[in-house]
C-alpha cells in the first residue's frame, strides 16, 4: 500500500470510531435516562394526560381512556386543521400572495382546532364530574401544571410591585 491508501484508510477508520463512539454515548444516555432517576422525570410530565397522575390507577385510566375517545371522535377536525395548516403554508408560499384564501384557509383551520379543543374540554369535563370533591381539587391542582390550564411559572425578572421596589430599595 502507498502512502494515499494509508490516509484513506485512517480517515475512514476515524469516523467510523467516531461514529461508533457516538453510537455507544448517546445508548449509554438513553439507558440511563430510561432506568435511573423516574421520580424526576415524572415530575416534568407536562401533558393532559398525565393530569390524574394524583387520583388512583382505576381514575388515570378513566380519564386517559375519556381523552383517547375525546381525541378518536375529533379525527376529522384533527385532520382538517392538518390540512389547513398545509393550506396555509401553501398560500404564504405562493408566488401571488392571496389575502382573502390565506383568512379563509385561518378561519377553516381555528376552526377546526377549536371543534378537537372543545371536544377534549368536554371530555375533561365529564371526567371531573365523575370525581368526588377532594379528587377534584387534587385533579384541578394538576391541572395548573399539565395540560392547557397550565399557569405559568413566575418570570424570574418580572417586576416587581411599586410599593414593594421601593421599600427594598429605601433599605426598609
């Protein structure tokens, strides 16, 4: 072998050790994650379904079975909001700008949208009625963590009231 197939063969046997390497890392990080710390990943579990984490096995399933339902039965809002998003990038993508199908192509879309949301609402809502008071309130307080009544965290510059910046301030 001469000199150029030496190099060749190193430089292939470099990235396949870099490739391999980063094969074996990023298993090793999905392993890990997957069989070491749950508790704190089930603490970050933002999602509605994961709402009645709090209530017992029988009521979790109740309202993911409720939200599967709510999600099977809202199939074609679901797909018409698909394709209106589609429709949507379409028309802002097109040579001639169309003011007047882009809002029709919106409405369609909020439409669409806002039929799937009530849908899963509802769905939520005939949940919580199956609840006894102190599921509910255990329900709501999951709530303010998951799903779209989520409140959000406090904004860690947000200001701060008048009366309170100025006693800190004056050193009170």
């Amino acid at each position: 072998m001469n000199g150029r197939s030496w190099k060749i063969v190193l430089v292939a046997s470099l990235v396949l050790n870099v490739f391999l390497v980063g094969a074996i890392v990023g298993g090793a990080y999905q392993w890990f994650t997957a069989r070491g710390a749950t508790a704190p990943v089930l603490a970050h579990q933002r999602a509605l379904r994961f709402a009645a984490e709090t209530l017992s096995a029988e009521r979790q399933k109740a309202f993911v079975d409720g939200l599967k339902d709510a999600r099977r039965d809202g199939r074609q809002y679901a797909r018409e909001g698909r394709e209106g998003r589609r429709e949507v990038l379409r028309l802002l993508a097109a040579p001639q700008f169309d003011r007047a199908a882009l809002d029709a192509a919106l409405t369609r879309t909020r439409e669409a949208d806002s039929h799937l949301r009530a849908q899963v609402e509802g769905s939520v809502a005939d949940f919580a009625a199956s609840l006894s008071p102190e599921e509910r309130v255990q329900f709501a307080d999951s709530l303010k963590v998951r799903g779209q009544w989520r409140e959000p965290a406090p904004a860690a510059n947000a200001k701060k009231p008048a009366n309170q910046a100025s006693s800190e301030s004056s050193g009170d």
